[in-house]
C-alpha cells in the first residue's frame, strides 16, 4: 500500500464507456477527486468517459474481456485481468460502479485484502427487469454483500428495496444522491409555444420505454414534436417503429450528443419513459435546466419529481395517465413555467453537487481508516 504521506490511491471500474448517467456521474467524481487521490480508471474499452479521463490526466486501463452480458469465459478473463491490474497498481480502495464491474472488484479486492466500496445506479434485480436477469442479480449480489465495504445506494428507494431482500445490512449500505454540476447556461423557457418535448435516455427496451412514449404521442390531439437523444441496441427497431405508426415527422432521432444541456435549454418538457431506474441523472439535468418533468412513477423517481408540483408521475406502463400527463402540460404553459421554476429550485437545493462529493470523500476517508 501507499505511505500515509502520499495521495491515496483510488482505482475505478466500470463496464462501459459510452455517454450515460453513470458515466456522467463518474466523470463528476473523477473531477472533483483528482485533486485529492490519485486516480485510476479501468474500462473495458475508448469512449466518452475515457476522454474525461484523459483530460484530467488520469491513467486509464483497458480490459477488454470486461462486458456487459453475462459470459462464463469473458467474465473468468476479465476477472483475471483485473487482478492482474490491481496487483500492478496496488490501489488503497477500489470503487465499482454497476452491477458486473461490482462483483469482479469485490471479488479482485477480497483476493488482494483491499476495501471495494461499490455503487448500485438502479438495481437489476427490479421487479420490472426481466427475469433472468433479475434473480441472477440477486443472487449475486447477496454473495458479494459480506465482501462490500460498503455500499452506495443513490437514492433512498433503493436502500429500501435492498434492505427489503435482506441483501445487506441497514449499516453495510449508504444513500448518496446523484447530483449534477450547475452550469453556466441559458435556462430553458418551457412556457414557449408550442411546446417541444425531449426524452435522453439509452435505447435498450428491457429498461427503456421509448415506445410507450410513441404509441402516447400518436394519440395525442395535439401535433407536438419529439427529440429522442442517445444509440443503443435497439434505435433502430424503435425508428422503424415510429415509421410504421406514422409519427416519424414529429420525432427527431438525435442519437447520442454532446450538447445535451444546451438541446435541454431549447426544451419546453422533458419526458422519461422507462420500465425501472436508480436515480436518473438526465431528470437532473432536466430539473436544471428548470423543465417541467413527466416520467415513469418506478424506484427513486418519486424522489426527484413531486407529482403535480415540478411536473406528473405517471403509473408504470399506463399510456392514458401519459397522454394525460402530456395533454395538461401541452395546453398551459403557466403550468409548465411554474412546475419548470420548481424543477430549478428543487435542483438547487437538494441536488447540491458539492454536497455529494463531499459525502463520498468522507466515506472514502473513513473506509480508509478503518483499513488502515
């Protein structure tokens, strides 16, 4: 391990590298840990997140074999690589984000008697997520809690839940929420007519709910536009959905951006369509930008909209409460003007970006400590 005297060393893993909210969140933590640990980071291949990296002179570490889906032989060899990896760099901490990268450092970390601390962006166990995938998740994630320094639960609901399985202790667990850095940027004016929706979220239709989104829009008595922001593995399918129900001349398929606080300060509504979530950083940003919010009333959403107030939560797989939702926000624009000032406030008072940085610091101090 590293003289007291010297920076900590923190290695991050993570799966992938593409623009998403837990990447974005890791981004954030890579900047404002910089300065105070030494830090590492390990993906499984170039993108986004290794660019962040590399801006902020951080060492980045390729691991290849390190995928999403579950396979015996890539997750063997990429369990392999990243010991080989930790015991090159002999990191004080390891922090794991999400569900596969969570168990291949506790596992790596109880080979090596080194602390993983490990953040669960949404469960995968979620009663909406589909089955397989739900109970090998579970079952994973009971066997890797006695080798947990502790985990971070974004938002109290999945605490709650976790706690709920029995997956972990009340005092094994901790609940830091997402938050988002404040920018410098113009902010949305939603009482503009007419009103131009925004959905960014993944296209991957186990978790996502584009299509819900369509099928609402179609029936709509209003004729409103759509942009949809972000790739994944089945865009194309839900492209070629919206061609054959006849709405493709009212949504615009953006693809993944870079720009997506300035596309969200030329919104009037943000919307998310989802089957199950964590903390979703994109309704922070929203709320940041001070738009009004409809979205999926699963998991930690609740904690971020307040129904009726900063904007609608809708019942899960309900496509007349979202053509409702959609409706009342579409023909008054002093409702979304007032529900988008309630959105800004809310952001700036609980979702305080300093604040989680410096409740993540501590607990990298204290596990540290108590390593040591």
């Amino acid at each position: 391990m590293n003289n007291s005297s010297q920076k900590k060393v923190i290695l991050y893993l993570i799966t992938q590298s593409h623009l998403g909210g837990a990447q974005k969140h890791l981004a954030d933590l890579m900047k404002y840990s910089n300065e105070k640990y030494e830090i590492h980071l390990a993906i499984a291949y170039l993108g986004y997140l290794s660019d962040v990296a590399n801006s902020l002179n951080i060492k980045v570490h390729i691991i290849p074999s390190l995928k999403r889906s579950i396979n015996l032989i890539d997750d063997l060899k990429s369990l392999q690589e990243f010991n080989t990896l930790v015991k090159q760099l002999k990191p004080d901490l390891i922090h794991a984000h999400s569900s596969k990268p969570g168990v291949i450092a506790r596992l790596t970390g109880k080979l090596n008697n080194i602390p993983v601390l490990f953040t669960a962006h949404g469960w995968g166990f979620d009663e909406n997520a589909p089955f397989i995938r739900r109970n090998i998740v579970l079952l994973f994630e009971k066997l890797m809690a006695p080798l947990t320094a502790n985990t971070i639960c974004v938002c109290q609901s999945d605490y709650d839940a976790a706690v709920k399985l029995k997956i972990f202790n009340k005092e094994a667990a901790t609940v830091i929420y997402n938050c988002a850095e404040d920018i410098d940027l113009p902010l949305a004016e939603p009482a503009q007519d007419p009103p131009r929706l925004i959905m960014v979220a993944r296209f991957n239709n186990n978790q996502k709910d584009q299509i819900g989104l369509i099928n609402a829009i179609a029936k709509l008595e209003y004729k409103v536009s759509l942009d949809f922001v972000g790739t994944g593995p089945d865009f194309d399918q839900v492209q070629a959905y919206a061609t054959k129900i006849g709405v493709d001349d009212q949504i615009a398929f953006l693809g993944d951006r870079t720009d997506v606080p300035e596309l969200l300060s030329k919104s009037q509504i943000f919307v998310l369509s989802t089957h199950y979530e964590g903390f979703p950083i994109s309704i922070l940003e929203a709320m940041r930008a001070g738009l009004p919010i409809i979205a999926t009333d699963v998991n930690g959403i609740y904690e971020q909209v307040e129904n009726g107030i900063n904007g609608f939560l809708v019942p899960h797989q309900d496509e007349q409460a979202l053509i409702t939702a959609l409706t009342n926000l579409i023909r008054s624009s002093t409702a979304r003007k007032k529900m988008g000032e309630m959105s800004r406030k809310k952001f700036l008072t609980e979702f305080n970006i300093e604040r989680m940085i410096a409740d993540v610091h501590q607990l990298y101090d204290r596990t540290l400590q108590n390593h040591s």
